[in-house]
C-alpha cells in the first residue's frame, strides 16, 4: 500500500489514481530553518561577492538544504514535495490555529 511519509497513513484512493496515472505526489521532506545555515550562507555569500545569491536563486533546493534541516512533518515550516514526474519543488508551510 502506498503511505504518505510522515502522517502515517495510507492515501486515499482519488490519490493513489493520480500516482498512478504520473500526476500525483510521490514524497515529501520537511525542514525547519536551522540559524548557523543562515549564517554560514550569508558569510558564503559576502565571501562570493553575492554570487551565492544567485546560484540560490536558481536552484531554491540548494538554499533550502543549505539554511534548513530535516524534520518530523509537524515541526517543518517548509517541504520539498516531490511530484510522480521527479520534479521537486519547494513550499511554505503555514499553521493556522483553530478557534476553539
């Protein structure tokens, strides 16, 4: 059965149609921003007269490893998903309270 990382769960079955027709999400990683990742970037980038800055600008799965680290799904706040096609992408991960 196919599972959805980090919920535990198996997915439903309008998903597992997408999967299977290439249109659907094969995993996720989540990342929570990690300080000294901040740091040595923006030293790196000073250091590469902002040309650091550039490179992730063009590729943002570089900056993302580079400034964030892996994590458990509920502490991320931001994911790569990774598509059937292979194409990763990277999204903001928002927390909405609710009202009680």
């Amino acid at each position: 059965a196919l599972s959805v990382p980090g919920h535990g769960g198996t997915i439903s079955e309008a998903a597992r149609e997408d999967t299977e027709d290439g249109v659907g999400l094969v995993g996720t990683q989540f990342y929570r921003a990690d300080v000294w990742g901040y740091l040595t970037s923006w030293v790196a980038s000073v250091a590469s007269l902002g040309l650091l800055l550039l490179v992730f600008r063009w590729c943002p799965i570089l900056h993302l490893r580079w400034t964030h680290r892996l994590c458990e799904s509920w502490d991320g706040t931001k994911a790569v998903v990774t598509g059937a096609d292979g194409t990763q992408t990277v999204v903001s991960i928002e927390v909405f309270e609710a009202p009680p």
